[in-house]
C-alpha cells in the first residue's frame, strides 16, 4: 500500500499536529510505502517571509526525524524541490469547477479568520491535489477536517480521467483514525497556529510551562466537581493510560481536585513524553547536512514515483512534442 501525506510549513509544529498527523504517520511507515512533504508551496497563502518559510521547513524535517520518521523506510522530501507539482496543478485546475472551489470549507475558514482570499487560497485544494495525485497513492492519513480536500482530489481525477479517456489517476482512500480527536488549544478551540493557542512540541520548558498554565478553566472552586469534557482534562488525556484516566475522571466528579493541580501533571507528562525526540532533534540539528542529504535522497525517490504520472498525464493531454514514430524496417530484397 502507498501512503501519502504532508503538513504545511506555516510556523512551529505544535502537539495538535503530534497527536493529530505525526504520531500516525510514524507508524504507518511500517504499513506500506509511505511518501510525506513538506508543504511549503502551501505555506506561500499565509507565510510572506522567505527566510522564514525555509526555517520552517527545515524545523519540520528535524521534527519528523525526531519524532521516529525512519528515511531508510518512508520517503521525506520539500514540496518545492518537486516543482513538476506545480504543472499537474494547472493541468488539473482546467478541469476543476468554480464550484467545487467555492464549496471549501478551509477557504471559508481561513476567509473567516482574516486571510485576504488571493487566488492561491482559492486554488489550494488544486495544488493538494496535485500532491495526492502525482504518486497515485492507495491511502491518505486525513482528519476529519481535511477528508473534504481528499474528495475533491478524487472528483478532480474522475473529471481528469473522463475528460480525456485514459485512467491516468486512481481514486486514493481515505485513512483515519478514528481515535483521534482534534486537539483542543488552550483557549477551547481547535489547536492552530492561526489561533495562537498551540503547546509547541520542543519549546523551552518555561515558554512550555506558560503555556500549560495559560490552558482556559472555568471558576469552579477546587471543592466543587468538575466537567472533564474541558480542554484541560482533554488535553491531560493525551499523556494518560485509560485506567490513569478513569481514575482521574472519578477524582475530578467527586470534588477536591483544583484545575492547577491537573495542569502541573500535564506539563510533567508532557515534557517526559517529548524529551527522548527532544534530545533526538537535538543531536539531529548539530548536523543540518545530513538533514538535506534525506531530503535529497527523499526527493530523488519521490521524483521516479512521480515520473510516470507526469508523462502519462502529458501524454493523455497532448502536451509537449508527440512521441515519435519508430523507424519503418526495411525489408530484404
């Protein structure tokens, strides 16, 4: 099974893209061929600094090695140093309906949250799926909140597919987890950088401490029980065993337990989950061309997947020279 997916270099990877893309992509390393990008293209709607769009893609890649990403078994590269992407993004977006763009929800969203809606927002699910495509992958790890990207990809490929009567594109599956929840921010909203509400993964423990202790509770007294539906306990649940939880969960019904005391145990627990990456990263920072040799090699390999899409597609669509007629044999006189 291939297996494609990648996250937006847009700022610092907070626990919300641990727990909600990273952890399951490490895993799925040893369940198929497993192809991952880092997304800085994407990162161009909202990130306007160039220095800093390459700072957060090498950040990225230092947090998937850290994380357990293996290069010897899954396929690590920068969505940039594959520019052919951005051509089977034009190809696809001749058979895109406005409508279908119109639809988006993270258009709307991001609209909503104050981006100015410039055409690369707009066209954002042409370029994802010109991602998903160009590798004809089996599955793609989504949430919830991206299946609709997913659906788009495959609407695009039928369209393509149709329009020129070759079955250049196979229609990839969703894969998610259903385990996985969104992760709360620490004001209650789902956890993005957007928002300014993230726990960053490798921050220094004081800006992580902020953090946690900055996590919005309601003024139950500490006598009183508490909902554990919060964001508090949400996020706590995170770095808990089920028998830790229920116990935890019993604790806070019955009354007693004050908000500061379950925010000191998630910042404990979470500073010990992370520190075996963070020591990893940091041994893996000291040497920043053996990040770029991965990302090379990553792209290399991406790029010979890729390869016989792109001719396919070009093929199907008549662009560039047409192949040429092998030579008449002549026959013996």
């Amino acid at each position: 099974m291939r297996i494609l997916s990648g996250i937006q270099t847009s700022g610092t990877l907070h626990i919300g893209n641990y727990f909600g893309a990273l952890r399951q992509h490490v895993a799925l390393q040893d369940q198929g061929e497993a192809i991952y990008f880092l997304a800085d293209y994407h990162s161009m709607t909202s990130v306007r600094d160039a220095d800093a769009r390459r700072g957060f893609a090498r950040e990225m890649a230092l947090d998937y090695l850290a994380c357990g990403l293996d290069p010897a078994r899954a396929i690590l590269y920068r969505q940039s140093d594959l520019p052919e992407t951005c051509e089977l993004a034009w190809i696809l977006s001749t058979v895109t309906p406005m409508g279908l763009l119109q639809r988006a929800h993270s258009f709307k969203d991001k609209v909503a949250q104050g981006l100015q809606p410039d055409h690369g927002l707009f066209a954002y699910p042409v370029l994802m799926a010109a991602d998903i495509l160009q590798v004809n992958p089996d599955g793609v790890p989504v949430g919830q909140d991206q299946k609709q990207h997913l659906e788009m990809a495959r609407d695009m490929a039928q369209r393509f597919n149709h329009t020129y009567g070759v079955e250049v594109f196979r229609l990839p599956e969703p894969l998610i987890e259903e385990a996985v929840a969104v992760v709360p921010g620490t004001d209650g909203r789902k956890m993005s950088k957007a928002y300014g509400n993230t726990i960053e993964m490798f921050a220094a423990n004081k800006a992580t401490k902020k953090a946690v202790m900055g996590i919005v509770t309601d003024s139950t007294p500490v006598e009183a029980p508490k909902k554990t539906d919060t964001p508090v306990f949400q996020l706590w649940s995170l770095f808990a065993s089920e028998p830790e939880r229920e116990e935890m969960f019993e604790r806070a019904r019955a009354g007693g337990l004050g908000y500061g005391d379950v925010k000191k145990d998630l910042l404990a627990r979470l500073q010990a989950y992370f520190e075996p990456m963070r020591e990893r990263r940091e041994a893996l920072a000291a040497r920043p061309d053996e990040v770029e040799d991965v990302l090379a090699d990553g792209v290399r390999r991406a790029r010979v997947i890729a390869e016989p899409v792109f001719a396919a597609v070009r093929e199907a669509a008549g662009l560039g020279a047409p192949p040429r007629a092998e030579p008449k044999k002549r026959g013996r006189s």
